[in-house]
C-alpha cells in the first residue's frame, strides 16, 4: 500500500469517527474524538452557537444538536478525499425538540443537506468548514 492510499485511508477513518460521534451521541466516541481524531486546536467554521475554538468545543456542538434533535442522524451521500481534505456531502434528520433560530419546537421530522469539508493534519482533523441549508430546515418548519 502506498503512503498515499494509506494516509487517504487514515484521513476518512477520521471523518467518519467524527461523524459516527455525532450519530450516536455516545459519551466515549466523543471523548476519543476531542482526543484523539480532532487536532487540540481544531477549526470549526461556523462554530456551533455558544462554542469556543478548540477540540473541547466538539462536545458543546454534540450536546447542541442532541438538544435540539434528540434523535439526530446524520446519512451521508458522498465521501471525497483528495490529498489532506475530505469533503462529505451528506442529510441531517432529527425531530425538532427545542428552540433553533428563534423557532419554538415544533415536533416535526426535518431532514436538512451538509456540506462539510475537513482538513487532516498529522492524521488528526485540524479544520472543518460546513454549510448547511437552513433555509430549506426553516422551510419545514413553516417559519
């Protein structure tokens, strides 16, 4: 195995660790993400309201959507690595359970597209931007 195909290998099994935190909401994937799969001062752009820069913040992100969709999940529909970045096309779902943007919860089942793209340092994610359609989850939510 090349150095290349290695390093692409070890740059997804990042990711999807990432996201396998973020489907489960379980307390000890998220301490091995924050330790061990996110740079300590990892990039998170935009951060998660109320968040800080850094790894630590991962779990304010986690409790966030966990808050406001307790049964969150996130599909993905394409995973691209190319070189040190990984870019996920992917659906987040989840019942809407509390306050989000200034909607009151409505108990409705939304599905919402992500865009995120990751950057791997060191075998560690040292940066994530991400664009999701609000606008259509708004939408769905009448507001």
């Amino acid at each position: 195995m090349s150095d290349i195909t290695a390093s692409s290998q070890a740059a997804e099994a990042a990711v999807h660790r990432l996201y396998q935190a973020m489907n489960t909401g379980n307390t000890e994937i998220i301490d091995d993400v924050v330790t061990n799969v996110l740079a300590p001062t990892w990039q998170n752009a935009p951060l998660a309201p109320g968040s800080e820069p850094g790894a630590e913040s991962f779990r304010d992100t986690i409790a966030f959507l966990r808050h406001v969709f307790p049964d969150f999940t996130i599909t993905h529909e394409d995973i691209v690595v190319c070189g040190d970045r990984v870019a996920v096309r992917s659906v987040s779902s989840g019942t809407h359970s509390a306050d989000l943007l200034g909607v009151a919860p409505t108990g409705r089942k939304v599905a919402y597209r992500a865009y995120d793209f990751h950057r791997i340092e060191n075998g560690r994610i040292a940066e994530s931007w991400h664009l999701e359609d609000f606008h259509g989850l708004l939408d769905q939510l009448n507001a």
